[in-house]
C-alpha cells in the first residue's frame, strides 16, 4: 500500500525562513555540536569565492563566536585545472585536495569521491554539503538545512527544496531545470521506494546530514551518489529520519543533453544495484549478465554519426567507519 505522501511532507518540510540564527546557536550549544561545511570542487573559479565569502562572514570566522554556527569549512577540489584552489583559499575556506586525502586509496573522479573522502578532511558532527556552482547561494542555505539537524534529535538526514528555473541567455524557463529528476529520479523512487516520493528534490546537491550517519553508509563515486544516500538512509534509520527545507529558488550551470544522460545512467545503476540487493526487480538479470558498464552516445560528424562510449561502472566507496585510518581516528584505542 502506498505510504501517506502528504502527511510526510506536511510535517517534515519547512522554510529557511523558520530557523533564525539565535535559535539555532541556542540549540548548537546546548547539544554540544560542531558543524563542517563542505563544497565539493571542480574548476568552479567563477562561483567557488562568493559562496564561501558569504559563509565566511556571516557564519563562520568573519563573525565573533556566540554567532559562529560553521566550525570548519573545506572546500574538497578534485583535481580542478583553473583557480578554483586558489580562490577559494584567499576567500577563507581549507582547502583540501582529493588526492591528499587517504591516499593509500587510489583516488577515482566524481562527485561522490569527493563527498565520500571528505569525511575523512573533516571532524564535525553535523556535515553539510553545498555544490560550488551555485549561483544564488544565501546563508539561509546553510542555516536552514542545519535547522532540523540541531532541534530535532530524530532528523539525520536534511534535503534541500527549491525551485530551479532553466536559463538560457535572456530565457528563463522557471520549472525547466531538473530535468533528470523529473524524467528518472522521481520515476524510480516512486515506483520502487514510494515511501520517498513525498521528497522533492532528491538529487539535490545541497543537504546536511550527521556524521554518525554518513560514515556507515556506502557512496556511490558518481552522480548516483545523491539517490544512493538518500535510500539507504530511509533503509537504515526510516523515513522520520529524513527531512527538507524550502531554500527558494536554485541558480546553476546547466549541462547539456549528453552530460545529463550520463548522469541518469549513474543513477539508475545506482538504483538497480539496491533492487537487487534487496531481493527485487531485476535482480535476476542482473545475477546473470550483471549491470552495465558503459553508457553509448552518438555525435553528428558531417553526414555521419560517431560512437562515443562512457564508463558508467558504479563504483561505491564502503562505509567511512570500515576505513582503518578513519576508525582509528574516530575511535583511538
């Protein structure tokens, strides 16, 4: 049967607008915890400055400490080849380079990667992820994902909810991004994991979480690694754990055709692969032949087309805590 939708979105959505800051240092004070922001980096030196200078100042070490909710701010840069370093360095943030971080293990590209090792670059309690293209960042952004987190013991997983209008040039289409949550992301967790389908945005990029979460569960190292967090968190701790806050209206870069299907690729390998943990859909096909690996694409070349073929082999990172060097950090004998 399919769960109650809209009472899990009545009582488990809120605005940026409902944690004020005092409030919310209150509550930081009281539990005792500290919180890391982190920004997964790659060649974003026209965005990457902004939004940590608005941490910075408004949240961080610009403000005196009875108004300082962000303990540690590290940007993770995975390998960018423009001055996302550098600008983000002079801004205020650490930053952390993927290949420095647990380098026994030989590091991979993607999103995920990048999330995944910046457990290990960082010490808060409460973690949350920004994406560093944003080009309508706020500290609302930080504060209102934080809100749940730190007045609700129960909440440990925070998504953000916005807007995200497509624009091209003078154009703006103002439902017209998403696109691959609307045509895979939303499909796939209504069909499958429909306790779900009441989160609005689940690919969103901006989401904070616990860290006594985040270290017990696998990440995928590439695009899947919004939807595999997502669905192993309602598996692991249930769907009162999760929780989204209304941040507005999300400006980015948009990608073309071809980067989105690459996208949609990893994420319903992701999906496929927890089917068929789970015992469901297709998890006898997938025991025989196995998921695929690639991904086929085709670019008009003159009167012709050529094949382009990507890997898209799923790659997932085990749970932080089962890192050697990260438990005995954590839990030093």
């Amino acid at each position: 049967m399919r769960p109650d939708v809209e009472s899990w979105f009545r009582s488990r959505t809120s605005r940026a607008a409902d944690w004020a800051l005092p409030a919310l240092m209150a509550a930081k004070a009281e539990r005792g915890a500290t919180v890391s922001v982190v920004l997964p980096a790659l060649d974003e030196q026209e965005t990457v400055g902004a939004i940590v200078s608005l941490i910075v100042t408004a949240l961080g070490a610009g403000v005196p400490p009875d108004r300082r909710l962000v303990d540690e701010l590290v940007v993770l840069d995975s390998g960018s080849r423009d001055r996302t370093a550098g600008v983000a360095a002079a801004a205020g943030a650490t930053v952390v380079h993927r290949d420095d971080v647990l380098p026994r293990i030989s590091a991979v590209s993607g999103k995920g990667e990048a999330m995944w090792r910046s457990l290990a670059a960082t010490t808060g309690d409460l973690v949350v992820f920004i994406d560093a293209d944003l080009r309508s960042f706020t500290p609302a952004y930080v504060t209102g994902l934080l809100g749940p987190l730190l007045t609700d013991p129960q909440t440990a997983l925070v998504k953000a909810v916005y807007e995200r209008p497509f624009v091209n040039g003078e154009a703006v289409v103002h439902a017209g991004g998403g696109r691959v949550t609307e045509l895979v992301a939303r499909p796939l967790l209504n069909l499958h994991w429909p306790e779900l389908a009441g989160v609005v945005q689940p690919l969103a990029g901006e989401y904070a979480a616990r860290r006594s979460l985040l270290e017990t569960l696998p990440f995928p190292c590439g695009y899947g690694v919004e939807l595999g967090l997502l669905v192993d968190t309602l598996e692991s701790v249930g769907l009162q754990a999760i929780a989204q806050v209304d941040l507005g209206v999300r400006r980015h870069r948009h990608h073309d055709e071809q980067r989105l299907g690459r996208m949609a690729a990893d994420i319903m390998q992701t999906a496929y692969s927890r089917l068929a943990v789970e015992g469901r859909g297709s998890e006898q096909h997938t025991a025989t032949f196995g998921l695929g690996t690639t991904l086929a694409q085709f670019q008009r070349v003159g009167d012709s087309f050529d094949l382009v073929e990507h890997e898209i082999g799923g790659l997932e990172r085990p749970p932080m805590l089962t890192v050697p060097e990260y438990a005995a950090a954590r839990c030093p004998q």
